[in-house]
C-alpha cells in the first residue's frame, strides 16, 4: 500500500545487502533507498508487506558525516553503482557489518577473529563487464551502458568511473558507431574483456554483419585499438571478427610468476588488483605445504590452483564447466605445473557422501563457489561425531555471498566439527553493495 511522506522520520540503522538502508517500523524492517547508516530521513513507502516495506528517501533530516558527493553524474540514474554517496572506507565496514551479522543470524556462528579488510583501487577496477545496447528510433540514438537502477532500460550516459578509462572514453563512439550498423536494433549488449595486452568488445548480434557493417566495426577496432568478437547465439558462437591477429587476453600473478589465458567470456575475477592481494591472504590462510594433497573446488581456470601448486603441494581441482577445466589444464601446462595439479569435471551442486569419499583423501580443501554457495559440498562431509572417517584439517572458502558463506558455515561449524577461525571481506567491487569475502575453518581435533 502506497502512502504520503510520513511526519515522522526514521532513523537508519545498517545497510542491506542492495546497499539500502534499513530502519525500523512498527516492528516491520522498512528498506528504504538512498539513505545511510545513523541518518534520520523521511520517505515514501512503495512496497508495503506484512513484516517489510520498501520506501524512498524524500528528505535528509540529520545526514550522516559520511555521506559524500558521488563522483560520477549517473550515479542515482546508472544501476552499475549503489554507494558512491557513502564514503569509501565507510563503504567496507558497513559490508564487514553485514557479513558478521549473516554469520550470526543465519549460520548461528561468530568467527574468533575478525580479518582486516582487503582494499584496492576505488575507481577504474572493472576489467569485466556486461554493457546493455538500445536503439532509441525516436530520437535516432544508441544507448550503451548498464541498465537503469530498478528498471529493464539503459541509462542515458557517455562514460563510467568503475571502468577503466580507455573503456569508459569507448562508451560514446560505440553509441555512434553502432547508430551506423543497419542491424543497429539487433545488437543487445557488449561484453568487455580487459587483458594485459588487449580489450575485447564481444558484440552480441541477432543477425548477420552486412559488408557495409563489418567495415564499419573494422574501422572502429582499429581506430579504438580493441578487437572485436561476435556472438549470434550460445556461448560456442562467440568467436574473434576483427583483427584476427590480436594478442591474446591473459592475466597474471607476479607474485607467482603465473600467467593465465582466459577467453573474453569466461569467468575472472573483474578486478585484477584485488584478485592478486585475495590470493595472496588465502594462500596465506591455507598455508599449503610441499607434499600435502589440496582440493581446489569450483575451481574455475585455476585462479587459485596454480598458486597452491607453486607451494609444491598437489592439487586436484573440480569444476562443473568442462571448458574451464580445459583452460585450467592449459594454463597449469602454459607455467609448467602439469605435475602438480590434476583437473576435473564435477557437478559440485549435486555432491554426494558417497561421490566425496569416492575422492582422494585431502589435507585442506580451497572452496571457491558461485553465489549459490557450497551446500551440497560441505553437507557431505562426515559428521563431527564420526570421529574415525576423514575430514581435511583446514578449510578456506572464499564467497561472493555472506548469506550462503553463512548457511555453509553453520553446517561447517554446528554438524560437521570444525571451528570459523576468522572470516573478513574483501572489497571487488568498490561503491558496489556486492560483498566478496573469505573464511578460514579448522576441524576440532
């Protein structure tokens, strides 16, 4: 039930996982948009339920010392971003908030200790990315860029501060590039790829290039220095368009000496700076030793595995998507680590007790899933009272969701008898409200 602004204002005690606030009324939790912790606002409900309500903020009336001015001009409009009002290390600990309040509320567990947040670059980190394509034929404009915040358009903008900056200055020609194409209306989004050596645009087309549009698109690659892929249905259409003979996209991990090809619509992680300090704290956490025998699940193409695997350790790393698998044996063959790391396919969200103790014997498990979490993985394992059957020692589990980190790590915790070490975040997506974080488990002995 809608209803007017309200005489009396609310106070604002943390933020939810979209990045709203949250108060309470009347015994309900009222989410409303916009404001920060420790303010005092007015608003407007829209949504009304039973035991919630979302509202909009229609006035500040005590703001928060942390509230700043948001760098880019879209924010508010741009759905990309929900906290550029928040300052940066306000930011962080409100997620820090969020994640311990998970571990409690939904887990039922505290860690003993509490890791110091992982920072990096406030701006220009995104070298993945999803941008959204229209064709606005009453105006004879292309529109690219993310979808507006709470609708299916796409906002009106000419550049992106998370970007990197010679992919947000791209923004505006693609818009007129594409207004160019014939098939300028069957072209629904890009996806950008940052290498270490190249940028691929993947065009994502509804219908074959014409002649007149491929030269189009060539003259763009080439003015732009990118290059450009298409992809007319399912993944195994995305191939290279233009030029043929572009370096091939990677990154690396000094720190390791590893270097991984990736293809621009596999999964990495989109922000290589904080990628290279959150290995460095689970390798740290996991402390793999040579000769020990480390999972590695949900392991992609080897992000973490390879480091282990310059331990000395033996690794053994399980993945659903046989294709990831490929690129992981690839890049294990590309650093010369085919003798310490074995690669598998493995459906990971339909793990069995028999299918788990079917695998090798491991010392410590690196657990690394998608926003689903683990579930099926660690409700396999034996439980605490069955003293006599094996359970690794350690276990790190790295989430890009605390209430699924949570449910996981009270199954970990309350039946399966291990101890949550230390748990902290890990912030890969900066002036997002998306929380990455890391946990560190230990069994009882």
């Amino acid at each position: 039930m809608s209803q007017s602004v309200l005489s009396a204002p609310v106070r604002v005690e943390s933020l939810d996982q979209e990045g709203r606030g949250v108060a309470r009324l009347d015994g309900k939790a009222l989410f409303i948009e916009g404001a920060l912790p420790g303010e005092l606002v007015r608003y407007r409900i829209g949504r009304d339920k039973s035991s919630y309500a979302f509202a909009s903020m229609t006035e500040i009336v005590e703001g928060s010392s942390q509230r700043v001015t948001p760098a880019c001009e879209y924010f508010g409009r741009c759905g990309g971003c929900a906290l550029q009002h928040f300052e940066f290390s306000a930011q962080v600990a409100a997620k820090q908030r969020l994640l311990e309040s998970n571990l409690q509320h939904i887990g039922k567990v505290k860690p003993s200790s509490i890791l110091p947040a992982l920072y990096g670059p406030a701006w220009g980190y995104r070298h993945k990315a999803r941008l959204r394509v229209r064709y606005v034929a009453k105006k004879q404009r292309v529109l690219v860029g993310f979808n507006e915040k709470a609708t299916p358009y796409v906002a009106d903008m000419l550049s992106c501060r998370v970007l990197p900056a010679h992919v947000s200055a791209l923004i505006e020609p693609l818009q007129r590039c594409i207004l160019q194409l014939s098939l300028r209306e069957q072209i629904p989004q890009i996806e950008v790829a940052v290498g270490e050596q190249n940028t691929v645009l993947v065009f994502r087309i509804l219908q074959a290039l014409a002649p007149e549009d491929e030269v189009i698109l060539k003259q763009f690659a080439d003015q732009h220095q990118v290059q450009i892929w298409t992809q007319t249905k399912g993944l195994d259409t995305v191939k290279p368009f233009y030029p043929l003979q572009a370096p091939a996209l990677n990154y690396r991990l000094p720190e390791y000496d590893l270097n991984y090809p990736f293809h621009p619509t596999e999964f990495t992680q989109v922000n290589p700076w904080i990628n290279q300090v959150m290995i460095r704290r689970a390798m740290n956490l996991l402390s793999p030793q040579a000769g020990e025998k480390i999972a590695d699940f949900f392991c992609g193409l080897g992000n973490f595995s390879l480091p282990i695997a310059r331990s000395g350790a033996q690794v053994w790393g399980y993945e659903g998507l046989s294709g990831l698998v490929e690129r992981a044996e690839q890049s294990a063959a590309i650093n010369e680590l085919q003798a310490q790391t074995s690669f598998f396919v493995q459906n990971l969200f339909e793990m069995t007790d028999e299918a788990l103790q079917a695998l090798p014997h491991f010392d410590k498990w690196l657990v690394d899933p998608p926003r689903d979490g683990a579930m099926a993985l660690v409700s396999a394992l034996p439980p605490a009272e069955n003293k006599q059957a094996h359970r690794p020692k350690r276990i790190v589990y790295v989430s890009c969701n605390p209430a699924t980190l949570a449910r996981d790590a009270g199954i970990l915790v309350n039946e399966k008898g291990y101890q949550l070490k230390a748990a902290g975040v890990i912030n890969m997506f900066p002036h997002t409200a998306h929380i990455e974080s890391i946990a560190l488990f230990e069994l009882v002995q």
